[in-house]
C-alpha cells in the first residue's frame, strides 16, 4: 500500500505536545503531512478514523520471544503477531540463556524470522557475555554491526565485579547501551518472594529489597567513576526509585524502565500460591508499588514495558518456588498504561510517552512519533470498545497471565508499521 488517508482522527503525539483532532497522510511509508492534503495526493487507502485515537505505535524494551531454543513456550511468528494486534509496533528482543543473542549468525536468524511474519519491528539486545555465562564479554563490535542497540547480562550474574566494570568501557568504545537489571546475586540465594510478611506466612523463602539497591548502588558508582551511560531495568522497589532520583540529581547518564505489572500487583497477589505471580524481581509491598507509581508520574521512571516472558503450562503448574518466573504481557502492555489514566496517577500524554518515544530515545531510535517525515508507525484505538482479557481471546502462545478476568476500556482496532496494516479489525 502506497498511500493513505486517515480522516478525522484525534491525534495524541506526546513528542510534539500534540493531541488534537485532524487528518494524516502516508506515503511510501512515511508521514508526509497533516491536516492538509498534499496536491496531487491520491490515496490508495481512506479510513474515517471519526472517535478514534492516532497513537504512536508502542515500543517495548523488554520481550523474550524463547525462539530459538524454547518453542514449546513462544515462537517468533506468534509473539510478533501478537505485538502487532496489541498495538506494539517495536519490540526489543532480550537475550537468555536458551538463546544468548551473542554471535552474527543467532541475529540473522531471529532476523529472518521476525521478518517472515509480516508483523511487528525487532530491535535486538545483545548479550554482555558469552552465552550470558558470566565469564568472557561477548565479541560487542560484531554484535553493534550486525544491528544490536544494547547489550546486557539479563537476570544472569557476572562471575566479578572487574569484569561489569570492565565491560562499561567496551559498551562505550561500541556506542551501545548497557542494559542492567540490578541483582545482587550473592544476597538472592534461593529466594521466590518478597521479604515480607506474606513470603513468612506462606513459609517460602525470601528476596529482600537489598537484593536490588545493592546491585543499583554498586552501579551507580561505576557510573559517576566512568559516565558511561546505563539503563536501569526493570525497577522494583521504593529504595531504587529514590537511588535513581538521586543519581539523576547529580546529572549521571542514567535512565530506567519498571513493568507493567509491578505498578498494579504486590506481594498480596501471591498469598494463595499463584504462580502466574511468580516474578523476577517479585512482586513487592504496597508501599513499593506506590513509590514506582510517583516515580512514573514524577518522571523519574522514564519507561514503561511489558517485561513479556511466555510460559508453556507445565512451566506454572509446579510448586510456586520450582515454578518460572515471568508474566506473558504484551497483550497488557497498553491496558494497564492507560488504566494509570484512569486512576488518575498519569495524564493522558504521560502514560503515551512512557510507551512510545521515551523507550526510542532509550535505544536511540527514530520512532515513537508521529512528526511529518517519520516513519508510519501508529495505531488506531477505541477508547470506547471494552474489552477483558480472558483465556479464551489471549492470543500469545503463553498463557501465563494474572490479569485474566480484568477489564479494560480500549482496544487497538489498527495496527500500522511503515505504512503497511499489518493488523486491522475496524
């Protein structure tokens, strides 16, 4: 499709402060104007997009698509898929033990795949280490020419201290960002849950708050040492919410992420053993979740993502301290970033940006806006259209979700990547 014209659609850019009601125009896969029609444009496409919103197509920084090596749980086709009719339009690939991400050869296949399923964009996170082993950093000059934006260990450790000191500088050399989940692991042990009085009641062994903030001050100075630019992911606590705060006082290179699921489920959510609760980092207090809230609304917290871990069912029906961790959430993504509308915590243009053009800029990509000469990536949503996540209707090949039953008002009717419809349910 070489041309299109969305009619009367109220267009929300939080990057260009926008949100207002107009027409746009896409050709050859890119936004060539607004609100006026260019002369001589002819569109191959029309749609009246009367009550509906134009976004910026979501970026997702963390999505762990299991293939190659883990297909029982998820393949590249179906969570790409998904991503698409979940109104994501880029998702970043992280790399795990199963599938490092740590040598040319693995990109190009999981490049070749996503590219097979005519859906959502890939953006791939390189491994820190060899097979995420911990013991030899990964060759990141191949990884950065074979199309990687970052690097990271993930929720895997590094055998010293030395060698993530170390490695900072190759990220740097490479003009890569680092990545870093803070995870102390010589404090985790065997920890499933957080320490409180919940994890004691149940009698499961538990993963304090130190776990995190060690790992996250540790870095923190390495950071004001080097001022090697790092991105903090996947938040869990009030103590690194106010550790960033801090670090972002001072003027340090830094940035962070929490998921989506940390700012509406705590500790509470496992006291009958549910282990689509099974997390890492776990789910916290109270306190904590409110904390990651203000820290999201104060700006503190720049991105919001799925954190996206399909599961086959054996993987949650064990015990809840042998069951895996993680969340199939990409279809959740959105709902609940808008449900922080609702609630009052985000305004409108907040929680967009959260999702859009802040993770862009995270991996320094173009994306997440709608200005004129941009790429077409967007979506058409319904604020209007109800909808409940249920197992019947969850499209990931992972059923693990604890947000079955839970409604949500809004649903992505259009999905467009470059100026292609690679969803559309209008």
């Amino acid at each position: 499709m070489r041309t299109m014209h969305i009619k009367s659609a109220r267009l929300i850019d939080p990057a260009n402060q926008q949100d207002r009601m107009t027409d746009i125009f896409i050709q050859q896969g890119k936004i060539i104007a607004l609100e006026q029609m260019p002369d001589g444009f002819h569109a191959d496409k029309t749609i009246d997009a009367n009550a509906l919103w134009l976004l910026p197509g979501v970026v997702d920084l963390s999505v762990y698509l299991r293939e190659p090596g883990q297909e029982n749980k998820a393949s590249i086709a179906s969570e790409m898929q998904v991503a698409a009719k979940s109104g994501i339009t880029t998702v970043c690939a992280m790399p795990e033990p199963f599938s490092p991400i740590d040598s040319r050869a693995r990109i190009n296949l999981i490049k070749e795949k996503a590219l097979a399923s005519g859906a959502t964009q890939i953006e791939l996170i390189g491994a820190l280490s060899n097979g995420l082993k911990g013991e030899q950093l990964s060759n990141m000059g191949s990884l950065k020419q074979a199309g990687c934006v970052a690097v990271t260990q993930g929720l895997a450790p590094f055998n010293s201290l030395d060698l993530l000191r170390k490695s900072m500088d190759y990220v740097a050399t490479h003009d890569l960002k680092l990545f870093y989940q803070p995870i102390e692991h010589n404090l985790l042990g065997d920890g499933c849950a957080h320490q409180g009085a919940i994890a004691t009641r149940l009698g499961l062994p538990s993963i304090s708050s130190s776990v995190e903030t060690v790992a996250m001050a540790q870095m923190l100075v390495l950071v004001e040492e080097t001022h090697i630019p790092v991105h903090f992911c996947r938040l869990s606590c009030a103590k690194s919410v106010e550790l960033l705060e801090e670090a972002k006082q001072k003027g340090l290179p830094v940035s962070a992420d929490v998921a989506a699921h940390q700012l509406f489920l705590t500790e509470m959510d496992i006291s009958d053993f549910n282990t689509l609760c099974n997390t890492l980092p776990p789910l916290r207090s109270i306190r904590d979740k409110e904390a990651l809230r203000q820290g999201v609304a104060s700006g503190v917290i720049d991105v919001i993502c799925s954190d996206h871990q399909p599961h086959d069912i054996d993987a949650k029906l064990a015990p809840f301290q042998q069951s895996s961790v993680g969340i199939s959430a990409l279809e959740t993504l959105l709902p609940l970033t808008l449900r922080l509308v609702e609630e009052g915590i985000l305004s409108l243009q907040q929680a967009i940006a959260c999702i859009t053009h802040k993770p862009a800029e995270v991996i320094n990509k173009h994306k997440g806006s709608l200005s004129i000469g941009q790429a077409a990536d967007f979506i058409l949503f319904d604020p209007e259209k109800y909808t409940t996540i249920n197992l019947e209707t969850f499209q990931s090949k992972g059923k693990n979700s604890p947000f079955f039953g839970w409604g949500f008002n809004g649903s992505v009717m259009a999905t467009i990547i470059a100026g292609e419809m690679v969803h559309y349910s209008l």
